[in-house]
C-alpha cells in the first residue's frame, strides 16, 4: 500500500468536491448491463421497451447502484461492490423494503436477482423515486427559505420518529433479515468494528481502541426493539420538487436492523453540522444542515426525546456510538481514496485532520459520560 505524506489541510481544503449522487458514466459498460437487465426482466414476465439510458449513481459505501431508464420503465439496480456473495445482503434489503411499503415511504420493489451472470453480482430492482436528494452544501440546487428549512428540518427527524413507531412484528419479516438485538449482540458488532478499525489503521488516524473498548464495557441494558435505520442523512432521503420540505421516500436500507432508537439518533447528530462547527467539520461536511433555518442538534434531541418518551439515561452512550461509527467510516474512506487513490482521492486527502478532532472531542465526551 503507498502510503501519501501529510497534506497540507489549509491547501486541502481547496479540494474539489466530489460528486453527490450521479457519478461519471461508462457508456459502453453501462449500456451493456441495461440490455441486460431488460433481457432479464423479460424471463420474469415484465416487458420492457425502448433503447435503454443508465447512469452510474454514487454516495454508498458498500453498494453500486445504477439508474436504468427505458421508455416504458424507469427502475434504480442495488447490487454490492464485489463481483461474488452479496445476496443474502441483497435479499435481506429487497425483503425489508417489500414489507415496509405498506407502512413508510419507500420506493416500490420489482425483482431481485440471485444470478451473478446477470449485472456480475447478485441486483435487486425498484423504481425510480423523481425528487431531490440534497447535496453537501445546497439543497439539490434550489435556495430553501428559512422557514422552508425550519419545517425540512422538522419532518427529517418526525420521520425518523415514525419510523421508530413501526412494530417489526407487523412487518412478518423472519430472524434472517431482522434478528432480535441483545446486549451481546452489540458488543459482539463493536467487537468486530474494532478489529476492522485495527486492521485498516494507519499512522494518518489515531487510534480508536480506547473508544471502542469503552463502548463495550459500558453496553446500557436493551430497550424494547424498533426497527432502526442505521444512516440516517439528509442525502438518504428524496424530497418533493414542488414542496421540498415533504419527504416522497427513504433510500439505502443497507444497514437496517433491530435496536435502540437512540442509536440512530446518535448516528444522526455525528452527520449534523452547524453554522458554529469547527471549519474541518463543515469541510467534509455530507449534508446541507447548515442552512439558514435548520434545527441545531440540541433542537434534534430535544424535539425527539420530547416526541418518542425515550429515557435520556444512556443518551452519552449513544452519543459516543455515533461517532464511534462515522469515525470507522472515515477511516476507511481515507484509506480507500487518499492512500490507495481512490476517485476521490483530492477530496478525502486531509480527512485525517478531522478524524483526529473528532477522537479529541469524544474523547472529553466519555471523561464526562
């Protein structure tokens, strides 16, 4: 592995943004699978027309996810990131999705695809939900007013409440794709989160084993189970073009499960950035909660706790999860991008600097927690 020196962060921050959702296209490739997937369809009874448009689309981690348009249909394609395995993954997001839409705005699902021979990995197919989905530092390019951004914000984390009010029974889903949480069960998680951050650690980022340990011996007793998001952004929802504080769907299910709801909130306040927030936090910044109007986080928790009758006892714990979890990921966008030259690679060079804040800030979090 190369490993780069330490950039410069104030010649870093000059970088240039990367690309929120659509990311540039393979023509030749991309068009090759559309014909694919159209062929496919077919063999399950659904008809498709028209000369076929994909676009490869961007902003998961462990997904590729692919926009295919033909005349009479126009569908989104999930599939992993490695060419084998993967359809467990697959299948467990397809059934989660299935079941919620009675319940939650999600896009409606088609089919899903064990076959790698098809798109080179296992797929599952949905429609197109038409909308905006927020970039970094704007509202999908439109100027939200103030009170626009008040009543987003609002119904951003009102949907997250709702969410949390949904009874997994309902759903009919198995074990297999909604497996009952235990205190076990999340230390056995955060066991093996610190065993992938030592693995992938390098002299850039510092270590994250105290945190993670601590996070451990400290499990709170489980609360009763809802079902959880687990990436709760502005950026994984598509709002209404003609009412942009109305959400029309909620996207990227892929770390979906059963827990505590205060895990997703505090998943929610490590992505939240504010007009205050130190300059390296709003640099690599993944969502625009900085607009004039937005709720501050301390508004977030409050507004929630107030909603959902949750107890505040754990809340610190749950705030140190959050960002246990965004720095994990940080890290390894760093490593993938900065030191093995990823796309991104401008973008991500000096996110070092911020996972080294950030670990100074939770730090002082678990002194006072």
């Amino acid at each position: 592995m190369a490993v780069v020196p330490y950039p410069n962060p104030l010649a870093c921050a000059q970088a240039a943004e990367p690309a929120t959702r659509i990311a540039a296209a393979s023509p030749p490739q991309d068009a090759a699978l559309a014909a694919a997937v159209a062929g496919w369809l077919r063999t399950q009874g659904i008809e498709v027309r028209g000369r076929p448009q994909a676009q490869r689309l961007t902003g998961g981690m462990s997904h590729l996810t692919y926009r295919l348009r033909y005349d009479t249909h126009d569908l989104v394609l999930r599939r992993p990131l490695q060419a084998h395995g993967g359809l467990q993954r697959m299948r467990r997001e397809y059934l989660l999705q299935a079941a919620l839409a009675e319940h939650y705005p999600v896009p409606a699902m088609l089919r899903l695809c064990a076959d790698p021979a098809v798109a080179g990995a296992p797929f599952y197919l949905m429609a197109h939900v038409p909308g905006l989905v927020p970039r970094r530092r704007e509202f999908a390019g439109i100027a939200l007013g103030a009170e626009q951004a008040q009543r987003l914000g609002a119904n951003f984390l009102d949907a997250l409440i709702a969410l949390h009010r949904i009874d997994p029974r309902t759903l009919g889903l198995g074990e297999a794709v909604l497996a009952p949480p235990s205190a076990h069960h999340l230390r056995k998680r955060l066991t093996h989160w610190l065993g992938r951050h030592v693995r992938l650690k390098t002299w850039h980022t510092p270590d994250l084993c105290a945190m993670g340990q601590w996070l451990i011996d400290r499990v709170p007793a489980q609360q009763p189970a809802c079902l959880l998001h687990n990436d709760w952004r502005l950026d994984n929802l598509v709002f209404d073009r003609e009412c942009p504080s109305r959400i029309r769907a909620v996207l990227d299910w892929e770390f979906a499960g059963l827990g505590d709801p205060l895990m997703d909130l505090g998943i929610v306040l490590s992505y939240w950035i504010e007009p205050g927030d130190h300059p390296l936090m709003r640099r690599y910044q993944w969502q625009p909660s900085h607009l004039p109007g937005m709720p501050r986080r301390d508004e977030l928790v409050e507004r929630y706790f107030a909603a959902s009758g949750c107890s505040a006892q754990h809340w610190a714990y749950y705030q140190v999860f959050g960002w246990f979890r965004y720095l994990l990921a940080l890290q390894e966008l760093h490593l993938r991008h900065a030191l093995q030259g990823g796309d991104e690679k401008a973008f991500f060079a000096g996110v070092w600097t911020l996972i080294r804040y950030l670990h100074w800030k939770c730090r002082a979090l678990m002194r006072r927690g």
